[in-house]
C-alpha cells in the first residue's frame, strides 16, 4: 500500500499551488469537464487530498449539507469528484479517501455519507448501498440555475449510513436541499 499524506483544507483557503495541482488531476480524470475551473457546478466546502511523496495523487470534494429524507432531516457529507491519478489506480487510494472521510463523519456524528455515481463497485466495497428515491433538487447547468427538478434516480444515488436511525427506504421522497452534486 502506497504510504500517503491526507490533507483536509477548506475550498476558499486553497493556494494558487494547491488549485492548479488540483485543476490538472480534474482535467486528466474527467476529460472535458474542468477546462477552466476546479469545480464543476459549485464550489465545494472542503477537499481532501492525498499526497505520495509529495506529489497530489489522489482528490475528493466535501459538501457539508442538510437534506430531507422524507420528513426528517438529516446530515451528509457529500462526496464530490473523486479520482486518482492514473499511474497510482488500484492500489487502495481511492479506498483510503473513502475512509478518510467516513472517519471524519463519525467523529462529528454525521448521519449519511452520500454520492452519485454511475459505476458502482468502488463504493459497494467500502459498505455504500444504491438507493431508488424520488428527489428533488436545485438544477445547474453550465454555471446557470435552471430550476427546480423533481425525479425518480434510481441508478446513481449511493450513501453509507454512519449514525442515527433515520430511516431511508424507497418510499421516502428525499429533497437534496440544493443542487445534486
Ligand atoms: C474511480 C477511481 C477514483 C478509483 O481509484 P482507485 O484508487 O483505483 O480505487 P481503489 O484502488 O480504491 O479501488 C479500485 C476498484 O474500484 C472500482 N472502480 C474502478 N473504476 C471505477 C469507477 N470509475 N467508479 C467506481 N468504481 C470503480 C473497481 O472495482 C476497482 O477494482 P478492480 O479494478 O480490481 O475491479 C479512479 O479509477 C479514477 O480516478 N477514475 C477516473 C475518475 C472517476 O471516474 N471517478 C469516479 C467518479 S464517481
């Protein structure tokens, strides 16, 4: 296992250094997406990043939300853009963030980890479930608010519980509280 260093830094105290590292990881994992920017529909609360010798090798976004889960709100953090440098995947980093952040939500009594994904495995492996719900969330699109969208997701919404009891079953309407991320 690769020997790393975990950064956690709020978003607006990130050096010119630290965003251009950023920015490069972005656009070689997401081709496309982050030509100008580190974000891609909003800014995140906090990063996390991994470091191997000193070189940033791996990423994630935090969001720090409250969201409704039928009538009950609940706490999240939300995973946004992980990815890891391509020459150091399968190795366990994307994993160890993972981890990373579930020992932060479990130190501050944060009710669900939560993400959105299309592939599925990473995530199945560090104990997140994939759940059908109808939601409701803010939409943007290329940096403009479109409005309000209600839909069924029931291919990409995956959270991990960490505490409390607030029940989350397919008959529960969750209200993302702001834009899906
Ligand atoms: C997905 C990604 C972050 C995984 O990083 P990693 O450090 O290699 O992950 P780990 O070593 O902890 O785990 C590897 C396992 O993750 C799973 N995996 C691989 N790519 C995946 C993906 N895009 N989404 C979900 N799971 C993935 C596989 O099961 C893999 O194991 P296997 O190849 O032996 O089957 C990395 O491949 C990456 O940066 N991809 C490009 C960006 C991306 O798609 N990010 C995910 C956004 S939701």
């Amino acid at each position: 296992m690769i020997e790393l260093k975990m950064v956690h830094i709020n978003e607006y105290e990130l050096s010119d250094c630290q965003r251009s590292q950023i920015q490069s990881l972005l656009k070689d994992s997401f081709p496309g997406y982050f030509e100008d920017r580190i974000f891609f529909k909003q800014m995140s609360r906090e990063r996390i990043l991994a470091y191997s010798d000193g070189l940033l090798i791996g990423h994630l976004g935090l969001e720090y939300r409250a969201i409704k889960i039928g009538d009950q709100l609940a706490s999240i953090f939300g995973i946004i853009d992980l990815c890891v440098k391509e020459e150091y995947r399968r190795q366990g980093v994307a994993t160890e963030l993972l981890r990373t952040v579930e020992g932060k939500a479990v130190a501050n009594d944060i009710n669900f980890c939560l993400l959105f994904a299309d592939e599925h495995k990473l995530y199945q492996n560090s104990g997140y479930t994939l759940l059908k719900n109808d939601c409701t969330w803010f939409g943007i699109e290329e940096c403009k608010s479109i409005g309000l969208i209600k839909e069924r997701l029931t291919d990409c919404m995956m959270a991990k519980r960490i505490s409390g009891e607030i029940p989350w079953d397919e008959t529960h309407t969750v209200d993302l509280l702001g834009h899906l991320f």
